[in-house]
C-alpha cells in the first residue's frame, strides 16, 4: 500500500514538473534573453517575426521555427541551463551553454552557428554607408567606418577542434568599400599585430564575443590615427594617462560557470563629465538599443572638438573609455537601428566629425533592417543644389514649437505638399527639416540654444 502511494506521489510530482514549464510559457513578443545575449524568438505566423535565412519567409522555414520559439519560451528555461552548465563545468570542467562554446587551450568563444555569407544584404549596408558618407561629405563634416573583427579572427587557431571558420565574406565587403569609397578602417590588422606582439587583446574566457580593455586601447587609437588625416592634431590615448590594473573574474557573463581569469582594467585618470543624463529623456532612440554617451573631457584641447560615433557592444561595453580621450565631446549612440535615423542625430549634436562602427558578427536583420535601409533618403545639403530655394519668412509658415530642457522639435506645415526639400536657418547654422509620414508635414529637432528658439528662427527654406 504504501509503494502505491510512492508511486502515486511519484506520477503527480513528475507531472507537474512537466507541466509547470508548458504553464510559464512566455508569449511576449521582443523579448530579450538575458542568458542568451539575443532576442527570443517570435512567434512565427505573427506580426514582428523576422527571419535571418530570408526577408520573405515560406511557410515550412516558419514552421520549421517553431521549434526555436517554443524551445526560447518554455517556463524556468534560464534555471535549466543554468543548473546544466554549473554541473557540466564542475563534473566534466566543460561548458554547456546557449551563448558560449569551449576552443583550445581553455579558450572560449560565442556559439558558433554557421559561417556567415556575402548575401545581397551587404551591398544595401554599403549603399546605406555611401548615402551618410556623401551626407557627411557635403556638409563638410569628415566620416569613418570602422570594421571591428569578431574573436574567432583574431585567434583562429584556438576555434574548437572540428569547425571550419570562414571568413571570406569579409575580403568581398571591403572590395565593396573600397569600390564605393568609403572611407574605412579594419581594426582586424592591427589587433592582429598586437597579438603576434605577445599582447592579450581578447580574454581567453571572459566576455568571449568582445575585445578587452588593452584591445581597445589599440583599437581606438587605431581609430584617432585614421582621424588624424582630417585633424593631425588629434589626441591619441597613452597608457600613462591610465591606471592600469587587473579585475578577477570568476564567472563568465549570463552563466555560473567557473573561471579564474585575471583581465586588464583601465582607467582614466583624469575627471570627465558626463553629459548624457541631460538629454536622455529627451532624445529618440530605440527601445531595444537605448545606449547612449554624451561626455566632456576639458583636459583635450585638440580638434575635433565634438566627435559623434555610432557604436555596438564594443564601443558600448569597453571601448568608450578610450573614445571620450580622443576629443573634447564625444556622443555615442547605440548604432543598431538608430544609424538609420542618421540625419535626425547629425542634425541635433552638429558634429565635427562621425564615425560608425560595426562587429564583425553584426551583419543581419536584427541590428540594422535591410528594408528600413533602401529607403533611407537625407536632404542634400543647401548649398548643393542648382535650383534657386524658395525662401520664407517664418511668419508666411505655419509651424509649431515642443520646447525641451535640452531639445525642441519644430514641426512645419506648408499649406501644400509640393515640396522636395525644406531647411531652418538659425543664426548661420542651417539645419534640415525631416519629411515625417504625415503628408505635408516636415521637422527638424535642434539642440536648445541658451535663448528661445521661435527668437533665432529667421526663415525657412523649402525646396519644390
């Protein structure tokens, strides 16, 4: 009697076990995965479903993802990797884990998946390149790209035991860039030197899919030697402006497995002020990549002075430090996606000079929307057009002002929607009115000036 009770017990304890993961199903759509560093997967026949293998998925590669959405959303799905890794790590000293993959040599790098491909998407990211740079150009404010190379390039060698790493889509990229001029750096060939040096510019476990603080260090003033074409003065970064140290890490990020890896630390030395929470508030940027940095570092007195930078993980994560040494302002904003809001930003911080970088890895969909960037389109700028401008005083406009504590929004109404272009002068800075769904509506948004806006608004210049 009582082995039937235990059995009995047994059954109801076993079925809730499997069925309490089906109960927590999490249906959210965007989700982001703290143990996966990625989004989960969306529900396949619904609206914000975005497939990587294509822009137009069939039906069977969408049934085929279901897999992946219920596997992402199962209940207490974090809990179960967890205690898998932490027990891999501690019986076999192997990780197990959604995120990360064991090399040689006890290095770890991200999951590999597949090697990636030269696809069409490319050539719209270097058509998208080409229309900021030539935006830039005629504005005479100097561009940068900067290609920052994933781990597995750096340290090919180490890539576990079985996997053919290819990388040749790479070459065919920057064929492209240089086929476009555009202006570009591979920070690959310099963290390359680094390491035939004897210097660790990546961890061997920590952080996996990103450079160290050394490796930016270079990288940066990789970066500060390319500007030096436009501004030879440019300060570079040295290491005595650092206190340089080690930090003991003793677990890999999202993941309890084990490590004991000592990874280089820098910091300034020197007080920088930060600007950012000031405009934050005020400032659109995307739910799902808000990073933004907005600093003054009064010990650089060279030029540029106001440096703007479109950066990802590496920047973010490490590589800022080093940025906000290099010019007197430096504004970082989270590229995935809001590089294709360019002129919106370029428009608020009036830079002297932009530079836009992107990991090697983050090449697809999820970071920059291929059909977002077809048709991205900027005002030329004034000054390059033939056609005579129709100029307006405002008092002919109907418009209306949002005042901010940092940032004000102008929305124009013509009374027509024949017009092409549209620009506000204020004082001698003219800035470009950004045409908005709405038929016949235009705005620019322009970083409060220490008087009322509405006072330095002289005229508006609309194009037809």
């Amino acid at each position: 009697m009582k082995t039937n009770k235990k059995k009995v017990v047994f059954i109801i304890i076993f079925f809730v076990l499997m069925i309490l993961p089906v109960i927590s199903f999490n249906f959210q759509e965007n989700v982001e995965s703290e143990i996966d560093n990625r989004y989960l997967t969306n529900f396949p026949f619904g609206d914000d479903y975005k497939s990587e293998e294509s822009d137009n998925p069939t039906t069977r590669q969408k049934i085929n993802a279901l897999n992946d959405y219920v596997s992402d959303r199962l209940g207490f799905r974090n809990n179960f990797i967890k205690i898998y890794d932490n027990a891999s790590g501690k019986i076999f000293g192997k990780i197990v884990h959604p995120t990360y993959e064991q090399g040689k040599d006890g290095y770890i790098f991200f999951k590999f998946i597949q090697n990636y491909e030269y696809s069409d998407y490319i050539d719209k990211f270097v058509d998208m390149l080409k229309k900021i740079q030539d935006y830039c150009d005629s504005r005479q404010v100097p561009f940068l790209f900067v290609f920052e190379p994933e781990k597995e390039s750096i340290y090919t060698d180490k890539i576990p035991a079985g996997i053919n790493y290819n990388a040749d889509w790479v070459q065919k990229f920057k064929s492209k860039l240089d086929e476009n001029k555009i202006n570009y750096i591979d920070n690959t060939d310099i963290l390359k030197e680094k390491r035939n040096e004897g210097k660790q510019v990546f961890n061997v476990k920590y952080d996996a899919g990103h450079w160290n603080d050394l490796g930016a260090f270079y990288a940066v003033n990789n970066i500060a030697n390319a500007l030096s074409k436009d501004f030879p003065d440019i300060h570079k970064n040295s290491f005595d402006e650092f206190k340089i140290s080690t930090e003991k890490k003793t677990s890999l990020p999202t993941s309890d497995f084990k490590i004991n890896e000592d990874v280089p630390l820098f910091e300034l030395k020197k007080e920088v002020t930060d600007k950012a929470e000031d405009y934050i508030d005020e400032l659109e940027i995307d739910e799902n990549y808000p990073s933004f940095v907005y600093t003054q570092n009064d010990n650089i007195k060279t030029t540029p002075k106001k440096l703007m930078m479109f950066q990802g993980s590496y920047m973010n994560g490490i590589g800022f430090k080093f940025m906000r040494n290099i010019a007197n302002q430096y504004v970082g904003i989270h590229s995935y996606q809001n590089i294709l809001n360019f002129d919106y930003y370029f428009n608020i911080f009036q830079p002297d000079c932009v530079v836009f970088e992107a990991a090697q890895y983050a090449f697809n969909d999820g970071y920059y929307d291929s059909k977002k960037m077809e048709k991205l389109e900027f005002n030329p700028a004034l000054s390059s057009l033939d056609q005579e401008p129709i100029t307006k005083e405002i008092s002919q406009i109907q418009y209306d002002i949002s005042k901010g504590d940092k940032i004000s929004t102008i929305k124009v109404n013509p009374k027509d929607n024949s017009y092409k272009y549209g620009y506000v002068k204020i004082n001698n800075t003219i800035l470009d009115l950004k045409r908005q769904k709405k038929i016949g509506q235009r705005h620019l948004t322009k970083k409060k000036e220490k008087k009322s806006m509405k006072l330095f608004l002289s005229t508006i210049t609309i194009i037809k």
